[in-house]
C-alpha cells in the first residue's frame, strides 16, 4: 500500500531491487506491476478493488510473456499485504481463464474485509487503520461513482480530498486523520454497520471477498500472530472458507511480527 504515485514497482527502491536480484539468482522472471492510478496512471487509485487489482496483474504478466526469454510456463504468485488480496484475486482471474498456476503465497492479505477487516480497523488497533480506510473510502467512491460525502463526514471528506489530490507520505495522513476512525465516518454508515443494515460501501466491500471460491493451485496464507493492521482472522478465515470448498489451502503463522510497514511498497509478484 502507497499513497505516493513514484514508489511503485516501476520505479525500485532499493528494497524493491534486492527482491528481484534474489529472484532472478535463482532463475525466475519477476513481473511486479503498478497499481491502477499510480505510477504514469492520474486516475483515483481504487484501493482494494480486487478486479482491477488482478487487471494489473494478468495484463502485465500477459505482456511480459511477449519479451524473449520471458518463461511463459511454471507461474507462482506471491504479494504482501494489499498484493495479498491481489494474488489471489489475480489467481481466481487466470485460473478462470484456464491458466494452470503451480502455486500462490500471499503474506498479511485482507481477504475478506467485510467481515474480518473492515471490524479491525474501525476498532482502530494500529496507527495506519485511518489511513487504510481513508484510502478505500477515496478508492471505493471513485470506483463505483460514489460522492466521498455519502460516506465520510464533510470535514473529513473535505480532508481526504486535499490528502488524496497531492501526494502525502504515511505520517502525514495519521497527523490529519482522527485517532479514532469511526470519527471519519458519517451517522447512516456507522449505523448499518454497527447494525448490519444495508449500505452501498458495505455490500461493495462483500462483493471484493477473495476467499469464497476454491482455488485449484495449492494455496499457502502466511500471516503474523502480532499483526495488528490485517489480523491473522483474515488468514484464518479465508483458510476455513476455502477449504470447506475442497481447496489445498493452508494458513502458516510465521510467529509473533508485526505488520513492517517499511514493507508496505510491495507489490505481487
């Protein structure tokens, strides 16, 4: 997750290198896409949107299969964090187009955030949660022609606009933002999500569930049981959910760590 336009996988930071010489080294072609609306893209980023997630994905995969030397067989997919629900939304795209992928392994992937994310974050257990839901409100409103108002409190709105329309590193966004995120929200959703009543951001977030179908490539769903920004009931969860659907699916929990957010720049590979 980035809320600037240049640290994007076009443009690699050190981090972003050293990931693609290990890969390389040991014989891959790593292919990282730019998100929609960042990078050269100036449309609003649609922030966990997972089709146009696994767009981004499957089209520069597809393109980079054209370069000579490019493997066009033996496809993994991996990402972290926001890539977590790329991979698999990329996943459900190519394998339902008939594409045989050996293996995905995403890492701290919000799966489903209707029912597991969206809860954690506006409980607000770790810094970035306003931010996060700031940009899927920023996201989700562009994406299904939505006024943020219609959401988001005026001020808060008015807020996110000014954040969303420049670039702002991360510790920007937690100094304008409220501590508490449901201060962002307005009454009416508030009210249908405490009480489970019918809202257009609502059902838009269950429609972005990546979890209710069955992959037919083996699944690994690594998470951290200290992890505060997505929460191992994510993993978990999607674990359960896939699995009853016949699905080689495991959730691995790689110890007590946090959510690194020096790390939240990566991108699925």
């Amino acid at each position: 997750t980035t809320t600037s336009l240049d640290a994007v996988p076009s443009q690699l930071d050190v981090g972003g290198a050293a990931v693609a010489i290990v890969m390389a080294g040991n014989g891959y072609a790593v292919v990282a896409p730019d998100y929609i609306g960042l990078g050269v893209s100036r449309e609003p980023h649609p922030y966990l949107v997972a089709d146009d997630a696994a767009r981004a994905v499957v089209d520069m995969i597809a393109a980079a299969r054209r370069i000579d030397g490019v493997p066009r067989e033996r496809l993994f997919l991996s990402g972290f964090s926001q890539g977590g629900q790329a991979t698999i939304a990329a996943l459900r795209v190519l394998e339902a187009s008939g594409e045989t992928v050996l293996g995905a392994a995403p890492v701290a992937g919000p799966y489903n955030i209707r029912h597991v994310s969206l809860a954690a974050a506006l409980r607000g257990g770790a810094r970035q949660q306003s931010r996060y839901l700031a940009y899927m409100a920023w996201g989700y409103t562009a994406h299904y022609g939505r006024p943020l108002e219609s959401v988001l409190t005026p001020a808060t709105a008015k807020i996110v606009k000014d954040l969303f329309t420049s670039p702002h590193e991360p510790e920007e966004f937690i100094a304008a933002l409220p501590a508490n995120p449901r201060k962002m929200f307005d009454a009416a959703f508030l009210d249908a999500f405490d009480k489970d009543k019918p809202h257009w951001l609502l059902d838009a977030f269950a429609e972005n569930n990546v979890s209710d179908w069955a992959p037919r490539a083996p699944v690994r769903l690594y998470y951290g049981s200290a992890d505060a920004d997505v929460v191992p009931a994510e993993a978990l969860g999607a674990e359960r959910s896939m699995r009853a659907r016949g699905a080689d699916v495991r959730a691995v929990n790689v110890g007590a760590v946090e959510h690194d957010p020096s790390m939240l720049a990566a991108a699925p590979m």
